[in-house]
C-alpha cells in the first residue's frame, strides 16, 4: 500500500480534447488513504476466493471477469481474512492518485506524456493483458493506473457538477458503476487521467479488474 497525503486537486478533463462527459472541471479535497501500487493479481483472488475467473491466465497478471459484485465478495472475505477494512477508491480518490496526488506534474497519462511508458493498451498490449507493475511507475509509485485493464471504483456514474467538494462518494444511484484508467484494448484517448467511464456492476469482462484503497492502515 502506498500512502496518499491528502489534498486537493481539480477533477475532470479541460481543453479542446476533454469529452462532455470529463466536464465541468472541479475542485476536490479529499483526506489522506492508502492505495495499492499494483492492480489485484489473480494469485491473490484465488487465495481469497478459491477460483479464477480470469480470461488471460497468470499469477501476476491483473484478475479480469470480475464484476463489481464478485469484487465486493471478495473484498469482504479479505477483510474478515485480515481484520482490515479494504474498500474499492471513490472515483475522487482513484484520479487523485493516479495524477501523482501532491506530488502531480500534471501528466496526460498516470505518470507520463508518452502512454508507451506507463500504460499496456491498443498500440502496444499484442490484445491482452500483462504483469503489473512492468511499465514505469507514476509519481507516487503506482503502476497501471493508465491500461492493462480498467479498474472498478466505488461510486455510481453521474455527471459532474462545477461545485467544490470534500471526500466525495458519488451519488445514490445511477446507469452503472464507474470504471477507470482505460485497458489492454482502449485507445489512448480512453486511458488519459480525466476519461470518465461505467458499467452496470454485474458485468464480467476480460477489461474489467480492481485495485484496492485503505483509509487507515
């Protein structure tokens, strides 16, 4: 886990690039929390949950198939495993992070200008997954937050609003769950930091993986 000091940071996409959906801009402070430096490898799943559902098969390879049901099973198995309390990042916390947090030099991908460097996706994946942690890091030591594959969080997809926010958690209700950092297969406009995506949470697909946040250690 790599500690996240809190702060803030203004969310969405800007500029003639950003789609409708990354818009309006906004500010966002949030407390400090903890995240995973790799995506959930399907060696840890299987040690938790007895089985692999994954499409692309490999111990460090990133878990994929999983909906975000099959993810909250299996975060709360881990949980009464280790007496934690491990959770999927609200989205506010999943862009924090993976622009480099307080340490952001405000880079187009996580950790990078050249997606090449950072990211696993259409141009450079030969169309599947591959090992976490084997393009460069970001700014806070966090590998694959831009492709490999796409990472659930915790919120419902809403719109965003131009209003200033503190340790948002998303709304009610809505079409889908967010998902985030784009995958094996996105273009590179899909793995850019601001990209604002979702899918109804009993979805499986061989994109779809989790990477795991605590608020205390």
């Amino acid at each position: 886990m790599v500690h996240v000091s809190g702060g803030t940071f203004t969310m969405g996409g800007k500029g003639r690039k950003a789609l409708p959906n990354e818009k309006p801009t906004h500010s966002v402070t949030l407390s400090s929390y903890y995240i995973c430096k790799y995506e959930v490898t399907q060696s840890l799943w299987q040690a938790v949950m007895g089985n692999n559902p994954s499409e692309f098969k490999g111990d460090n390879l990133p878990v994929e198939q999983v909906s975000w049901d099959d993810c909250q099973t299996f975060i709360n198995r881990l949980n009464s495993y280790t007496g934690r309390n491990f959770r999927l990042p609200t989205e506010a916390e999943w862009e924090f992070a993976a622009r480099g947090g307080n340490y952001s030099r405000h880079y187009k991908y996580s950790g990078s200008n050249n997606i090449d460097d950072v990211a696993w996706y259409y141009d450079n994946s030969d169309w599947r997954t591959h090992p976490v942690g084997t393009k460069q890091a970001n700014e806070l030591d966090l590998y694959d937050m831009s492709g490999n594959v796409l990472e659930w969080c915790s919120d419902w997809y809403c719109s965003y609003s131009s209003y200033s926010q503190t340790n948002p958690t998303g709304p009610n209700s809505g079409p889908g769950r967010v998902a985030r950092g784009g995958n094996w297969f996105s273009l590179n406009v899909d793995c850019r930091l601001s990209s604002h995506l979702f899918s109804k949470p009993s979805i499986c697909a061989n994109y779809l993986g989790l990477r795991l946040v605590l608020s205390h250690l």
